[in-house]
C-alpha cells in the first residue's frame, strides 16, 4: 500500500497494509479494507475513529447472505404487520367490550328509575321529601 500527501497524523503510515480491496482516505485519516473482511486505519485518533479492531465481514455481502438479509428483512415485516393488526383487532374488541358495558349500564339504570330505585346504584329513596338517596348518597 502506497500513500502520498501530508502525515501529519500518521495517516500515511501505510506500508504494512497488505491484501487491501478497498481505501478511503481524508485529511487525517486512511482507512483500508482488507480481503478477509477487517479493517485498518491510521491517523487522528483524537475521539476514538480509529477504533475499528472489532469490526468484522466488512464490505459487500454474498450474494447468498443478502438473500438471507432479505428473507430475514421480510419476516420481520410480516411480524410487524400481524402484531399491529393483532392490536387493532384486541383495541376494536375492548371498544365493542366497553360499548355493550355503557349500554348494559343506561338500560339498568333506566329500569332502576322505572322502579322508583336510584338511577346511579338501584339503592332505595332515602324518604318521601327526601331527594338523596341510602346507598350512593347521589341526587336523581
């Protein structure tokens, strides 16, 4: 590997690169792309940039891994779209749930009224003058 321009960051400091397939190169920085998959950089290592000695499988995938990638892509696609669905289907059934509890609720109140009960909990009129009633204490 062969650089030419300014070192003053070590960036040029290339000439023990070897089976390098890929470089990119800035004003402080060469980072090279070995045929194993792995990494090199030189240069300004100020904030850490060039820690790359974990990085691995770098560059373009295999035609069999992409394949892969989308496979696996499209799977979580179509478990994402079944548990949303799922959720509209659990949020519209507890709706359905809660509507059918409000109507139980008006129509047991209407035939707690239709017997002289409280409306609110079906307890008896506290009095003939009085308006609250025994049980709830609520007005009608």
């Amino acid at each position: 590997m062969v650089t030419v321009g300014g070192n003053d960051e070590g960036q040029s400091n290339t000439g023990y690169w070897q089976d390098i397939v890929m470089i990119a190169a800035g004003v402080s920085h060469t980072v090279g792309l070995k045929a194993d998959g792995t990494v090199v950089v030189v240069g300004d290592n100020k904030d850490g940039q060039c820690n790359t000695g974990i990085w691995r499988d770098i560059g373009p995938a295999s035609k069999e891994k992409r394949i892969k990638m989308q496979r696996h892509a499209e799977q979580e696609r179509i478990e994402r779209e079944c548990r949303m669905e799922q959720e509209r289907i659990e949020q519209e059934h507890i709706a359905e749930q809660e509507c059918l509890e409000q109507q139980r609720r008006e129509e047991q109140s209407k035939l707690w009224q239709e017997q002289g009960l409280c409306k609110y909990c079906g307890g008896q009129v506290g009095g003939l003058f009085k308006k609250k009633r025994k049980s709830c204490g609520r007005e009608n």
